[in-house]
C-alpha cells in the first residue's frame, strides 16, 4: 500500500506537507485515490475527491499526486506542523 502519511525510510517529518483537494475543480479521475488511498477518498454519491483524515504526505508523494490529477484539483497548503 501506497497511501497513508506514514512516510517509512527514516524521512524527516519536516519533509510532511499537508494537501486539499479543490472540490470545484475536480473531476473525479480518482488518481489521488488510487495513489494515497488513506489520504484521499472519492465520495460515492458526487464522486468528487476529499481529504480524509489528517491530509499529511511525505512532500514528493504529494507532489506524485498532483502531478497525476488529471483537474489539477489537488494542492499543498502548507507544511505540516
């Protein structure tokens, strides 16, 4: 499993980043899903992305993530606390 915040390897935590995902821009691909499922959940009655749980990734699984949403909808906000 990919997914999760769990970043493994002895990667610092200064490298965590925390993500949203703008709902008014997704399409609902569910490549975020796919890719960090503990992260990102597509909701089943819109089929639109969200955010679940605390929403920190290692900061180059999230950029994997944005680079692979077709929308773009998937953003850091800012580094984790």
């Amino acid at each position: 499993m990919i997914g999760g915040a769990e970043t493994g390897g002895g990667d610092d935590r200064a490298d965590l980043v925390v993500v949203s995902v703008n709902q008014q821009v997704c399409i609902g691909a569910g490549q975020c899903e796919m890719h960090e499922e503990a992260t990102f959940l597509l909701d089943e009655d819109t089929g639109i992305a969200a955010v679940v749980g605390h929403a920190m990734l290692a900061r180059d699984r999230a950029r994997k993530v944005m680079d692979t949403c077709p929308s773009q909808a998937i953003s850091i906000t800012e580094t984790a606390p």
